[in-house]
C-alpha cells in the first residue's frame, strides 16, 4: 500500500481509543482492517509465533517456581535457622513481577509489542547470571541482599513476559486458533515448573555420583559439613544457571518477529507497514492475485500486488477530532465515559483472587506438602532417635533439640516425620511430591483446557471453575481434617492433585487468555499488564498469608484453615467473573442438510470485542453485581410463570399486562430475554421487567 504522508506532526501521535462501533477509524481504515483479519483468519496454528512466546513464557516459569528447587538449599548453605529469609526472597521477586508487568504493558502499548519483546529476556538473562554467581560462596555476609536484588530484577523481566507473550500471540492468531494458541502458551507454565524440579533432580543425583553426597550425611552429622556445603552450594547455582539456556535460544527467534498488522494500523496509522508484516508472517494470500477482498462495508475492494505491498484507492477520508493515546482525555472517555473498568475490574480481581489461592499452593510449599504426605505425626527430637549419636561423635541433631537450647529443625528439613532425614533425602522427597502432586496434575489441566478450548464458553466456564474449587476447597479442607497424620493422608493428597487440575482446566489459564482479548488493541497490554500485576499482589498476599499462619498457628492441622480460607477466595473470583466480565464467544445454529439447527460456539474476533461495554450492552449484556441479579430472578420468575396456566388457559406471565419498571437505578444495560412478555429491556436507564 502507498505510503501515506502526515499533513501535521499530530498525525504521528498513536491514535487511541476509537469508541465502541470503531468511528475513531476513517472509513478507508475501517476497510483495511476488515482486509487485515481477513488475512489473519485464512491461517489456524502458527508454529513460528506460538514457539517465540512459549520459549520465553517457559523460561519465565522455569525460574519463577525455580524457588521451589534452590531454597531448601540455599537454607542449608546460608540461613539453616531463618525463615524470613526465602519469604524475603519471594516477596521481591514478585514485586519484580508487579513493575515489569505494569511497566512493559504499558511501552508496549506506546511503542509497539516487538520493541519491547526481547529486552524482558535480557534482563532475565543477565540477572540469571547475576544469582547464580551471588557471592563467591559460603561465607559471604552480604549474600542475601544481593541474591534479593538480582531476584528483583529478574522478576521485572518474568512479569514483563505476561503481557508481551499473551497479546502478540492473541493478536498475531486467527480467531478461530486464537484461544488455543494462547492456551497453549500457558501450557508452558504448569510445563516450566516440572523442568526446574527435574533440572534440580539430576543436577543433584550428578553430584552424588561425583562425591557421594548421600555417604557424608549431609545436615546431620557435621563431620564433612564444609565439603557438604560447597557441593550443595554448586547445586542451586546449576539449577538457576541452566535458565539463562532457553531465554538465550528463545531471544534470538524474536529479532524477527514484526508487530502485528491490527496494532501498526490502529495504533501507528501506518496501513502499508500492517499489510506488509501481515504478509512477512502468513504469506500473501492465495486470491491475491485476483485481487478481491471483502471490505467493512461489504463490498469487494480491488487490489494488486507490488512487491509485497498492496495498492488501495485512497476514497478522501474525512477530518475528525482524533483522540490520542494515553491523553487524559482519551483514557478519561475509555475507562469513565464508556465504562470500561467494569472490564478491568473483572479481569484483576479475579487473577487477584486466583492468585491468591493457586501461589498459596504452588510458591515455595516445600512445608506444605510434606505436611500433606506425612502418615504419621511429628517425631521429637529425642536420644531414641537413631541419628542422635554417630561414631564420630559428630552428630548435628542434639544442637538442634530445644531441651539442648536448639530452635528445633532446620528450615531445609521440611518433614518433621523424618528428622533423620540428610539434605540429600529431603531434596529427593520434596521432587517426588511436588511432580506427583503438582506438576502432573497441573500439566494435564492445561493440555485438557487445550483441547477443549473452542467448545467450552470462556467467560461461563471461569465463573464455573471458580466455584468448583470453591467446593474441591472445602471438601479438601474436610478431607485434611479427618485423614491428616494418618494412613489416610494420601486422601488429601489426591484432592490437593485434583485441584491443581483444575486450576489449570479452568481459572488459571482463563485469567491469562481473557485479558488478551477483550480490551481494544490501544491499551491492550496496559490492561493485561495491570490485570496480571492484581494477580501477582494477590500471590504476595497468599506467601504472607502462609507465612503468617505457619509463624503464628501453631495447630498441627492448620493446613486445613488454609484451605478453608482460599475457598473463600475462590468464591469472589466466581462472583467477579459472573458480574464484570463479557462474553467472549456467541452461539450460532448452522443448518444441516436434514434441515435441522446445529448450535455451535463461534468466537468473536478482537474488533468486536474491542467495542467494550459499550458495545456489549448494545448486544444484550449486563453487567454489575445488582443488574445480574435483577436479571437473574426476572429469568427465573419468568420460567416458573410459564409453566403455571390461569383459569381461562393463558399460561401466567405472557400475556399483555401492563407489567413494571423497576425506577431509580442509572444504568445502561440491556437484556433480551425470549419472546413475549419475557423480555428485559432497558428505557431512559430504567431496567423494565415483564408484567406479572
């Protein structure tokens, strides 16, 4: 397409929101971008884009939950008897997450998503090497602030990937593929923690064949205890180390990734560029050559080729006030004027409440675990123990007894069952339940959500999934307090299995997909950059939770307040996906051959939904806590009136009274309900419902 020239220097400015029937787009835009997804929804799976953003979102997840690895002997090395110390080290990774999230959101919105794609990888690049060579080994006092600083920066690297990661593949897919791209990248989360633990596997079981590991006894005798340490010291720095590996490999396929077409022509006005990058990635089209592509206003628009680019008729466009990106004017009629935050509102409070319970089980829950494992309850440290005593007379246990003044187990020995258990076993116990426990459940969620992507209502199925573990909570929480410290334990540790299934078959990936689609492509990952930042406070508040309960309660069964508590949580997400969030697909009836009605469920594509509220209202939607429910009980009235009949055999609230409005509430939601005197509708912002 030609070029085109900009009359003023505003024309350069990024253009913003363009309301919620696209009239901030001229009409010669408008038939661009109808070209452009028409372009787009030719292709279903690309490898190339799925493989640039699942090699960093899984670098990112390896060295987030790599924590879960390196901690139990980062504790043995450095701060055997202090456990602020990892929640220290957690605290500011996720806070590093917060700020790369809301900060890479936003400059990929104001400078384009492949500017910004690429330098997150850096930046956990350099901090990877920055912890693994964190001192020069045992001994450095200085260890923990720097170790936490370059946790800190590797966590702005980690969070900035959310947003980045999610939209390019959301923008760059078909709408058909859409959702199973997206899903599959996530896949790499659940897929990214079992690599870190197996990583942390073999790296340990190569230092037992190279020195025995297990024959020294290490924790519990000290009488090798500094080659102990410095064999346990290399450990965690290999398993950090090895993260910098994908993020070197991933880094290098996106110098050639482009922005995508919807962006370059909506956001930067430049339609020759959209069209030419559009065509970089998929190729040109096959009818191409004829030169017809369905415009916006359904007609065809001739086109030729020349040279990888298309020449257009350039129809005189008019002048009309352009509002422009992140001006307060703009962002004052986005999210006030026309009531985008309902959106917002949903997508962060319920990645805020998802996260509090998903982090609460899956950061740092070396403890919680055993606990869950353990058959039998805590042994004391008593002389009975066999470990007491070692012929050299070196045994470390007495000193941790606290009738010798000890301060009771170390922080590294997680399984208060086996006190006798050396750094060695505990590290191989604490794999072997989180794969079991964690990671295989978790993995099997996302890949089912895979496949199921396109045939389960998004928005209905995160309300649904929401409330399911809301009750796997509870009914967990019940099954811990009848089986916990029994032969029964494995009861607990199928419901806690189960729950990660579900996490990821449901809310977990929902929460991450959601945000990538329903926000207009000008504050696109501002949005999901702030959405996921709600969702990182919320697992700061799970790991403070924890703690907290852990330092505080101390019950042998306190496992089953948490899981009471987060089933609370979950309930709020249900109730916050139910009331603020759209629809993201609609169902359709294609005909069959036998002249029967199919129903199927047909996704909507980025421009519909980038209509926000607005838009949405105008379909039929409702939204907020109160309207659903007027909504609601309206529907449910309605349906038991029909199915009453009156004495001269009309069926009850269909027939032609003069029905009601319900006065007072300001609003602009609609509802079309079925036919006759069952529909909602909304007049001057009154919700009318049906006569009675």
């Amino acid at each position: 397409m030609a070029s085109r020239m900009y009359p003023d220097p505003e024309r350069k400015r990024n253009r913003g929101y363009l309301g919620e029937d696209s009239s901030g787009l001229p009409p010669r835009d408008l038939q661009d971008r109808q070209q452009l997804r028409y372009e787009l929804d030719l292709n279903s799976w690309n490898l190339r884009i799925w493989g640039v953003a699942a090699s960093g979102f899984l670098t990112d997840s390896y060295n987030l939950f790599a924590t879960n690895v390196i901690l139990a002997t980062l504790s043995f090395v450095y701060f055997p008897h202090d456990r602020w110390c990892g929640l220290i080290i957690n605290l500011f990774t996720l806070l590093g997450s917060v700020v790369g999230q809301l900060l890479f959101g936003y400059l990929a919105d104001k400078y384009g998503r492949t500017k910004l794609y690429g330098i997150e990888l850096v930046l956990v690049i350099v901090s990877t090497i920055g912890v693994a060579t964190t001192s020069t080994g045992y001994g450095d006092i200085s260890f923990l602030a720097l170790f936490t600083f370059w946790r800190f920066v590797m966590g702005i690297g980690i969070g900035a990937e959310y947003p980045l990661s999610a939209v390019i593949t959301s923008e760059w897919s078909s709408t058909s593929s859409r959702a199973t791209m997206l899903s599959s990248v996530f896949l790499m989360q659940p897929v990214g923690q079992a690599v870190a633990q197996l990583v942390g596997l073999f790296v340990l079981l190569g230092e037992d064949r190279a020195h025995q590991l297990h024959d020294l006894r290490c924790g519990i005798d000290t009488l090798h205890e500094e080659e102990c340490k410095r064999i346990i010291d290399g450990i965690w720095r290999i398993v950090i180390g090895s993260g910098a590996v994908p993020a070197i490999l991933a880094i290098i396929f996106r110098f050639f990734l482009y922005d995508c077409g919807l962006y370059t022509l909506e956001v930067k006005n430049k339609p020759g560029n959209a069209f030419r990058d559009t065509q970089r990635v998929y190729g040109a089209p096959e009818n191409e050559s004829n030169g017809t592509f369905p415009s916006s206003n359904g007609h065809m628009v001739q086109t030729t080729a020349n040279g990888g680019t298309l020449t257009l008729p350039s129809p005189p466009e008019p002048d009309s006030a352009t509002s422009f990106q992140f001006s307060l004017s703009d962002l004052y009629n986005f999210f006030i004027r026309d009531k985008n935050w309902y959106y917002l509102l949903g997508t962060s409070m319920t990645w805020f409440y998802l996260d509090v319970s998903f982090y609460g089980f899956s950061l740092d829950n070396r403890g919680t675990l055993s606990d869950l494992w353990a058959t039998t309850h805590a042994v004391p440290l008593t002389p009975d123990l066999w470990c007491w005593n070692s012929p050299t007379n070196t045994s470390a246990v007495p000193s941790w007894a606290p009738s010798n003044g000890g301060r009771g187990l170390p922080t590294w020995q997680t399984d208060a069952t086996q006190p006798c258990n050396t750094i060695y076993e505990t590290l191989i116990e604490q794999t072997k339940q989180y794969l079991l426990t964690v990671s295989l459940a978790s993995i099997a969620g996302s890949a089912c959500f895979v496949v199921f992507a396109n045939r389960i209502p998004r928005r209905q199925w995160l309300t649904a999934s929401f409330g399911i573990l809301t009750v796997l909570f509870l009914v967990t929480g019940g099954v811990y307090y009848g089986v916990a410290h029994t032969r029964g334990s494995w009861g607990t540790v199928v419901c806690v299995a189960v729950c990660h299934f579900m996490f990821n078959f449901g809310a977990n990936t929902l929460t991450f997909i959601i945000p990538a689609e329903i926000f207009p492509t000008c504050y696109r990952c501002t949005c999901h950059g702030i959405s996921a930042a709600a969702g990182k406070l919320g697992s700061i508040v799970a790991v403070l939770i924890v703690y907290g309960i852990n330092a505080g309660y101390k019950s042998t069964t306190r496992q089953g307040l948490v899981f009471l508590l987060f089933a609370t949580f979950m309930a709020l997400g249900a109730l916050y996906s139910w009331a603020y969030l759209p629809d993201i697909q609609r169902v359709v009836h294609d005909s069959t051959p036998d002249g029967e009605l199919k129903k199927r469920l047909e996704t909507r594509s980025l421009e519909e939904l980038g209509g926000g509220y607005l838009g949405a209202v105008a379909e039929g939607q409702v939204f907020g806590v109160r309207n659903k429910w007027a909504v609601m009980k309206d529907k449910v009235r309605f349906r038991a009136g029909r199915g009453r009949k009156t004495s001269d055999g009309n069926e009850g609230g269909t027939g032609g009274g003069e029905g009601y409005a319900r006065r007072g509430q300001n609003t602009d939601h609609v509802y079309r309900g079925g036919g006759g005197g069952g529909a909602v509708n909304v007049v001057n912002g009154t919700i009318e419902l049906p006569a009675r």
